[in-house]
C-alpha cells in the first residue's frame, strides 16, 4: 500500500461511517413515508426518469456556476453557499433523531413559518455546527459534520430515483469524475480553490507529515518551531465520492431490504480501499468509478444471494 497505513485506515473508517448513517437515517426517513424538513419532501408520483434528467441537470449547473463564483474571487458568497446547504444537511440528519417522538408533532410558529419542534431544534443543532465549520478552521469539526452532511442530502434524492435510474446516475458521475480529474484537471483546481481560498473543503480533509518533515519536527527544539515553515500534505476524499453510494445503498434499501443495501455499501468500500492500494501518492485520482464498481459488484451479489 503506498500511502500511510493509518491515514487510509482513518479515511476507509469515515466514509463507512458516513455510509452506514446515511442508511440508518433513509430508513427512519422511508418509514417515515418522507417527512423531511425545511421543505424538501419529494413531490408525490415522481417519475424516476425525469428525477435523473433534472438531476444531473443541477449537477452540471451547480459546477458551473461554482466555477464562475470562483473566477469573479466572489469567496465570500461561496461560504454562504456553503454554509446554508451545511444547515440543511446538518438539520435533515439530526432531525432524523426525533422523527419519532412526540416533538416532531409539535407545531411552531417562526415567523412566516409553521415547522415542528423537533426541525427547529434541529436547524438550532445544525447552525453553530456550520458556522464552526464554514467560518473557524478546525479540523476536528470538519470531519466531524461531514458525517452528518451527506445522509442529509442523499435523503432528499432517494425517493426521487429507483435502482436503475441510480445506476445511471453513478454512470454519469463515474465518466464526469474520470474527465474532470485525469483530462480536464478542473477537480483539482476546484479542491485547491476550496483549500487555499475558501478554507473549507467539501470531504474529508486529512493533514499529514511526510518522514522527512516528521524528522525535521522531531529534531527541532520546540523553541525554534516558531515562524518554521514545515510542509504539510493532506489526504482528501471528495463529497460527492461519498454520497452517491449513499443514494445507490438507500434507494436498495427501499426495493430489497437493508441486508441487500449493506451488500452495496461493503462494495462501495471495498472499491475505494482498492484504489487506495493501487493509487500512488502525491497524484489525484477519480474515485467513483472505483467506488460505483464496489457499489454495482454488492448489487450483483445481492440479487443472487436474495
């Protein structure tokens, strides 16, 4: 394996714990018939079909217009993006937590609003979180919320698609992740745009020191580390890398039944562990196709085995 043991193992652990939230808060959302918050419950009479049209629409539209926000430097408008679909996200997946009790029947009136208790306590949980997230540097609460961002989100599109439209999806993702990385390079200058002027990143975010900055650190006397430049490399793993298999697991969560849908989450982590045993360091690479041939491969063994 090429790249440090503990960063691939730390790296394989959240996305397998954002995954298995991911499924845990779609089925409390499922049974739930889709009561989602802030809005976001699915039209009734979807056609699966359309869904994908449209949302590979918003995807294409959203790189678009992230990109054009980036050219214009517009840095702080992107924070605020960043920071009321962080909310949303966040809020979807703590209220995930009270669907249940008696607090989601309690109506509030805010302002032009009429939303449940337990949305409000929810967005009350999300706010600090994103702000924290968005506006205060610290590691620690980065990767913390990006468990709890992106079931959020893949709740919103599960009862929008069925399996083969999913499939479809990861297709389309797999060939844009693929172009944007290895041909048209615009995935890296996006992430290091996030890193260098946002100072946020949308993934998981692992620094790490090399042996040679890890021997310098240690031999330096801690009174001379000040104003010491040491080079600090990170580990990344893209948002979209770890929700789009999110949606696959849930939306097989609803047409075959959990076990199937964990078949299709150890795949999605068995095909990024292999590319993190074939990848080399220093050089970026598109995981989704990787990922969404785990993802298919689970899928495949689930209809055989049930």
């Amino acid at each position: 394996m090429k790249h440090s043991l503990k960063i691939v193992v730390l790296l394989l652990l959240m996305f397998l714990t954002t995954q298995l939230i991911g499924l845990a808060v779609a089925n409390v959302y499922a049974a739930s018939n889709d009561n989602i918050p802030f809005g976001m419950n699915p039209p009734t009479d979807v056609n699966p079909t359309t869904s994908l049209v449209s949302i590979i629409f918003a995807i294409t539209f959203a790189v678009l217009l992230m990109f054009l926000l980036m050219k214009f430097r517009t840095e702080l408008l992107l924070r605020l993006w960043f920071f009321f679909v962080i909310c949303i996200a966040i809020g979807i997946t703590t209220n995930a937590l009270f669907i249940k009790s008696s607090l989601s029947a309690i109506s509030v009136n805010l302002l032009l609003f009429n939303i449940s208790l337990s949305s409000l306590i929810s967005i009350l949980i999300a706010l600090p979180l994103a702000f924290l997230k968005v506006f205060k540097r610290d590691i620690l609460v980065h990767n913390a919320t990006e468990l709890m961002i992106y079931p959020g989100i893949a709740v919103i599109f599960i009862p929008l698609l069925n399996i083969w439209t999913t499939i479809l999806l990861l297709v389309f993702i797999s060939i844009y992740d693929i172009y944007a990385v290895w041909h048209a390079g615009f995935m890296q200058k996006m992430a290091k745009y996030q890193i260098k002027n946002l100072k946020i990143f949308a993934g998981f975010f692992v620094p790490y020191l090399n042996k040679k900055e890890m021997d310098i650190l240690n031999s330096t006397p801690r009174s001379k580390l000040k104003g010491k430049k040491i080079k600090v490399n990170v580990a990344i793993l893209g948002g979209g890398d770890v929700v789009f298999p999110i949606i696959l697991a849930g939306v097989v969560l609803r047409a075959m039944g959990i076990l199937s849908a964990l078949f299709v989450t150890i795949g999605a982590v068995l095909g990024l562990l292999y590319l993190f045993y074939t990848s080399e360091k220093g050089k970026f690479y598109p995981a989704m196709p990787f990922i969404s041939a785990g993802c298919l491969l689970g899928l495949v063994i689930a209809y055989l085995v049930f």
